[in-house]
C-alpha cells in the first residue's frame, strides 16, 4: 500500500460517507486519482462500497483494509518513536559538547514538542553546576548562558548573537541518520 492509499484509508476510516468531491478537496488531488485510487484499493481488498441510494455510495473498511491500517499505523508509529529518539541523542550530543566548552547556564527558546525533547535531555544527563530554564520570547538583553533555539525560522536578534544555538540547523545536519 502506498502513501497515497494509505491517507484514503485513514480518511475513509474517519468519515465513512465522504464523497469522492470532499476526498479530493482533503488529499488535495484530482477526481480521477481519488476515483483510481478507490478502485485500486477495492481491487486490493481493503474497502468496499455499499450503494445507499441511486445517488449515494459509502466507502467501508474491510477487515483486510483495517488490519493493513493498523500495521502501516504501528510501523510509522515506532519509526517515530526511533526519529525522535535519534534526536533527543543528538541534542544530547549538543549540549554535552556545549559544556565541555564551560557552558553551565543554558536557555530554551523552542517549540512545545521539541523543548520538552530537549528538557527531557537535560535531565536524561543530569549535568553538575548546569541549569536551564524556559524562555517564552527572545530576551531583550544579553544573558548569561546559551540560548537554545528550536524554531525552524531563528529570529533576528541584536543580544546574544554570540551564545545561540540553532538546534534546528544543528540537527538537520545529520538528517540521513532519519532516514528511517
């Protein structure tokens, strides 16, 4: 099952009565692909139509189409659950190297998922004399201490250009080791 028959299946699963117009406009494809796409899977075994009146159909999950949903879900589940691990590692691999330059005060300026990634490798590390502490903006003087940044877009900052650390572009360096 690819990628594209995989989100049908999702979709179909959610809204058993969507039309074949409304699953277009949702996978933002042609009417046609959704409509080969149907049928493909149908083909396949893991949907089935039931005709509500001359005009209407429903688009039902077989129990073949629920098992491979399940399975696609669990694999992209766990490749997730390795994804993230990785990165917590290498933000880990981060901050240690951070503090064997003498870095002991940190400050996290990250988005909700990924600074509670990074919290929980601070305290996975539990590094003597070191600190951190959660940062809702960008200060508006130096601090003293290294600023974590965690959004995908760094904001312009005249404070702190020196002690700043784009966790973003830092972890994207390794990106084949996501490659899952």
């Amino acid at each position: 099952m690819d990628e594209r028959e995989f989100e049908l299946i999702n979709i179909l699963g959610q809204k058993l009565g969507s039309n074949q117009r409304d699953l277009a406009r949702q996978m933002n494809l042609s009417l046609g692909m959704v409509n080969m796409l149907i049928r493909r899977l149908i083909t396949k075994g893991y949907i089935r139509i039931e005709q509500l009146n001359q005009r209407k159909v429903q688009y039902i999950l077989t129990s073949k189409g629920f098992s491979e949903k399940s399975q696609k879900s669990v694999k992209y589940t766990l490749n997730t659950i390795n994804s993230l691990g990785l990165i917590k590692d290498r933000v880990k691999e981060i901050i240690q190297a951070l503090y064997d330059n003498g870095q002991r005060a940190f400050y996290i300026f990250a988005e909700n998922d990924l600074r509670t990634l990074i919290e929980w490798a601070f305290n996975e590390m539990k590094l003597p004399d070191c600190t951190y502490e959660v940062i809702k903006q960008m200060p508006e003087k130096n601090l003293n201490g290294t600023i974590l940044i965690g959004y995908e877009v760094v904001p312009d900052n005249k404070y702190n250009l020196d002690n700043r650390v784009d966790l973003i572009g830092e972890i994207s360096k390794d990106v084949e080791a996501f490659n899952v």
